[in-house]
C-alpha cells in the first residue's frame, strides 16, 4: 500500500512539474511495462503532427532523454530498415556520464511508429525531420549521429543546422558501382531467408533469427524499400559530398563488408576535419563497438569545445 501511494505521488508529481512539449506525448507506444521502465529511465516518447503541402498529416514517432545540466541535445537518426530503438545501448553508456548530452532519437519516415506514408524523397524527409524538431521545441541541436543510410538525412540536416557537429557511422557514400551493388542488394530482400543471410552480413556472426523476428524485420524494409526506389543515390551523394562539413567525424567499422572502409569514396576524407576513424565491429558499430564509438565522438566534443573558448 505504501508503494502505491509512492507511485501515485510520483505520478502527480511529473503531471505538475515536468514540462510538457507543444507535442503530444504519448506513453502508450508499447504495450506493458517497457513503456513505464522508459519512463522512469527518463525517456519520454513523442509523436510530432507535421501538416504536408498536400493537406495530409504526417506523424513523426521520436524518444527523448533530456539532461536537466546540459546546453544542447544530439539527434540520432538510425539507418535503413531500422527504427529509433537501435540506438538504446550506446545511449545506455552515457547514464553515468556526468557531462552527457541530451538525445533525441527520431523514426525516419516509413520506418518504426512514423506515421508518413507518402513521404519518400529525401528533401521532403528532411523537411519533416526539421519541423518536427522545431515543433518539439527543445535546446539547441548540437550534434547530428547518422548511421548508415541515416547520414545522407544527418549530412542534409547541415544546411538547416550549420553549427551542429556531424557524426557519420558506416557512412554508405560508395564509389558509383559498390553503391549500385548494394541498394539492388537491398531491394531484393523479399523473403525472410534473404533477410536472414543479409542480417549475418550486417552483425558478422552466423545468428540464426527466430521466424518472427525475421518476418517483423522484412515488414519493416519493405515499407523503407519505397525510399530506395525512388533516391537518386548517385545524385545524393554528389549534393553530400560536395558541401563542406565545419565539424566532422566519420567513423567505420575496419570489418564492415556492407561499406567497407577501402570502397568509400575518397572525398569523404577531405570532407572530415579528422581522419577517419575505424573501429574493430562490422556494419552495426553500435553493436559490439559502442564504447569505442562514445570515446571518439567525446574526444572530438572535447576538442570543439577547447577551440570555442
């Protein structure tokens, strides 16, 4: 009884004090008690309404950890087929970091809980990323982290947010052919056995998926297939690599047979005020790397933060 009057006071104490966002927060996302756990941890979920041109509504799902003590907050854009959720163990290493940044980890369009089926092309992607971000209407966006597919909307979002640094992870910016092998890979997975082959690729162990897991997966890049088929790759990758990035850091993984470190294009050297960094994991970096990829990207916060003062 007494824990429940704990419970019911905490509840009435977030209703009073904790701020809430002109977005509507919505708690109801996952059924049972992970959404309640999240919420104690201190992450809230959110879904952003942004009105389109064409008069229809598209949600944008995001997750977010805010740091009462810290100035600005990183947004971290997950890779093809993927949702916000990939990003939990590498943010998990930052809990006992006294100086952690606040993070925003957003669902790109048709992908996890982002209710926006008729956007597909890039520029309108990044359109409705920002108006989400500035319909939440929180602290300064210091930090872009995109994974994968997720740097081309990360490396887009730089014209919208200059100051912000860039943090590229696995970044698919091929060579022209590399690239064309690739994507047609992508959008030949049809079938959950194709699914489970390219998964071993990705996370470099021979895991055998349950049957769930691998349909639950094919569901999800078959709807982020629509984006492939309808990118100009090659075109999107001569806008990325011809802006220059002010603060850049680019790491991959030395055992990445998706983008191997060798095929990336050599401009995407020049780009970065660093050379890049390669870390001993496969594609998935966060997967097994995490702690080598938070120590990079704090050495170069460090290093930023030196330079401004």
């Amino acid at each position: 009884m007494k824990l429940f009057k704990v419970f019911l006071l905490y509840l009435a104490f977030t209703t009073a004090f904790v701020t809430p966002s002109r977005a509507m927060d919505v708690i109801d996302l996952y059924q049972g008690m992970q959404t309640w756990s999240m919420r104690f941890g201190g992450y809230r979920n959110y879904r952003i309404p942004v009105k389109l041109v064409s008069g229809k509504t598209c949600v944008v799902a995001l997750t977010a950890h805010v740091n009462p003590k810290s100035e600005g907050y990183t947004l971290l854009i997950h890779g093809f087929g993927d949702s916000r959720f990939s990003w939990w163990k590498w943010i998990e290493l930052y809990r006992d970091h006294p100086q952690y940044t606040s993070f925003i980890a957003i669902d790109l369009p048709l992908h996890g809980d982002s209710d926006c089926d008729s956007v597909e092309e890039w520029d309108s992607i990044v359109d409705v990323l920002d108006r989400a971000l500035k319909t939440f209407g929180r602290k300064p966006l210091t930090r872009i982290v995109g994974q994968s597919l997720g740097v081309v909307p990360t490396a887009l979002l730089a014209d919208r947010y200059p100051a912000a640094q860039q943090v590229w992870l696995t970044p698919p910016l091929l060579k022209p052919e590399p690239l064309k092998i690739l994507v047609k890979e992508l959008l030949d997975l049809t079938t959950p056995l194709q699914v489970q082959s390219f998964m071993n690729r990705v996370l470099t162990e021979d895991r055998e998926l349950p049957e769930f897991i691998r349909k639950e997966i094919l569901s999800r890049i078959e709807k982020s297939q629509r984006i492939l088929r309808r990118s100009a790759l090659k075109a999107l990758d001569a806008r990325v690599l011809r802006r220059k990035y002010e603060n850049l850091l680019v790491i991959t993984g030395a055992k990445d047979e998706l983008v191997p470190p060798d095929e990336l294009d050599p401009r995407v050297s020049s780009l970065s005020s660093r050379t890049i960094e390669a870390v001993p994991c496969g594609h998935d970096v966060l997967r097994g790397c995490g702690e080598d990829v938070k120590n990079l990207v704090e050495q170069s916060r460090y290093r930023i933060d030196k330079a401004k003062y």
